[in-house]
C-alpha cells in the first residue's frame, strides 16, 4: 500500500509518513528468513490463525477526533481510510498465502452499507462490533466466529486495529511464530495500549475472560492490566515490538 496520495500534503510531516513509500532494509534483510516460515506453512508446520481486524468507517467527523483537530475533519477521515486500505492490504498478502484467514469486526454502519464496503475492499468475511467497551467488542468477535473456526480447523485468534502505517507482514508472520510456543502475544503501543492481541486455542477455550477483564480501557494502563490478568496462571505470553498508534498530531511526527 503506498502513501502517494496522502491527504497532508502540504504539512511539515507529510515526508516522514511517505517514508512507507520506500523499500524497507529491515523486510528485505529477514525476507529469506520470512519466506520460509511461508513454505513451513505450507508443509502444516505453523497454524492458521483468523486475523480480526476490528475496523471504523472512515465518516466526516466521526472517527480520529483528537487528530482531526490538527488535521481537519476530512483530512483526518482520509488518513483513517487510508491506514485501514493499508492494514487490509498487508493482511491479505498472508491470506493468499493460506497463513490467515480475515474477518473485518466494523462499526460505524449497518449491515447493508457494511456489504458494499468489504466488497469494495476485497473482503469476503465481516461482523458489526457491537456495542459497549473494546473488551466487549473483542470477546464478542471471539463467540461470534467460534463456528467458522472449528469449521476450518482454525486455532488461534488475532486481534489488531487500523491505526498503524508501520504494520508489515513481518509483524503478522511474527505472531504466527510465536503462537506456535505461546499463549498471549501483545504489541504494545506507545500510548500503554497494544497494537496487536494474539490468543492461543488454550485461551479461548479455559481462559477467554482473561485479556479482556478488569482493565481500563481507553487508558495507559490496559498493556499493565492485561500482563496482570495472566500472573497467576502459567500461561505463556511473548511481546512483539513496540509500535505508534495514530490518534494524534504527535503521534505522526514521533514516527521515525
């Protein structure tokens, strides 16, 4: 996904977020190691995951609030609609590849509109979130695809958002690793949340409450509060690289 047409195109920070624009040294160094891991797929050594990517439609003055009043109102619904086309863009190249299978959670529309728009993006399979808080939204994903999982032997279940320009396919390929030894695997954001949830068959099926209670949502304190869930359990849990969500004016000019 490139950033040719990104809609700030005349603010001081428009450079760095073209910067995705350009090959990334760090995906071609590990593109030997990665592709690898693609052909071990292949050959039934890693598991399929279904990849939730829980998505916002990108509505004049309805989504990235806080950005957009640096930005503007349609600026900022660009920006939302462009990093979700590049989420999607980057999950797919993993589902053609029979590593993933992708599930977008949307809210923001109904059923009808929900329809022509995964169409329009090339996505087959979609749920409407819900209401109540992101946990709520999540566990209910979790219940709603429990059929479709045991229908394609799917174990593992990844959750991410649409606020990272910086997401490759070296993030996801990662999770599905490091599922293959743990229970949770967390990228955590630069504003105490994480980017990225991955949960293990284990979980979901003795521990599903675990990520998701006791925690304040919308607060810098929900990585700490999901790491406390798991202390008394032996559950496994790794960490991926920390990464910046895009909610903010700061947050596009602390990217490197």
């Amino acid at each position: 996904m490139e950033f040719n047409n990104w809609p700030l195109g005349n603010h001081k920070i428009t450079t760095n977020l073209k910067l995705l624009n350009k090959p990334s040294y760090k995906f071609i160094k590990n593109f030997i190691f990665y592709w690898h891991i693609i052909i071990l797929n292949r050959n039934n050594f890693l598991d399929k995951a279904l990849l939730i990517i829980m998505a916002k439609w990108h509505a004049f003055g309805r989504c990235k609030t806080r950005l957009s009043k640096d930005i503007g109102k349609s600026n900022s619904a660009k920006v939302q609609s462009v990093m979700t086309k590049h989420t999607i863009s980057v999950a797919k190249f993993l589902q053609e590849n029979k590593l993933i299978d992708i599930s977008l959670a949307i809210s923001g529309l109904g059923v009808g509109s929900c329809k022509r728009w995964t169409r329009e993006l090339g996505i087959k399979k979609f749920n409407l979130q819900g209401k109540g808080c992101l946990g709520e939204k999540m566990k209910r994903q979790i219940i709603i695809n429990k059929k479709f999982c045991a229908r394609h032997k799917i174990k593992n279940i990844i959750f991410i958002g649409t606020d990272l320009p910086d997401l490759c396919h070296q993030d996801l390929l990662n999770t599905l690793k490091e599922l293959q030894q743990n229970d949770l695997i967390l990228g955590p954001s630069n504003d105490g949340g994480y980017w990225l949830i991955g949960l293990s068959e284990k979980i979901m099926s003795s521990h599903i409450y675990l990520p998701f209670i006791n925690i304040k949502w919308g607060t810098e304190n929900v990585l700490q509060n999901t790491i406390d869930n798991f202390a008394t359990t032996k559950l496994r849990y790794k960490f991926l690289d920390k990464k910046i969500d895009i909610d903010t004016i700061i947050d596009i000019e602390n990217r490197k």
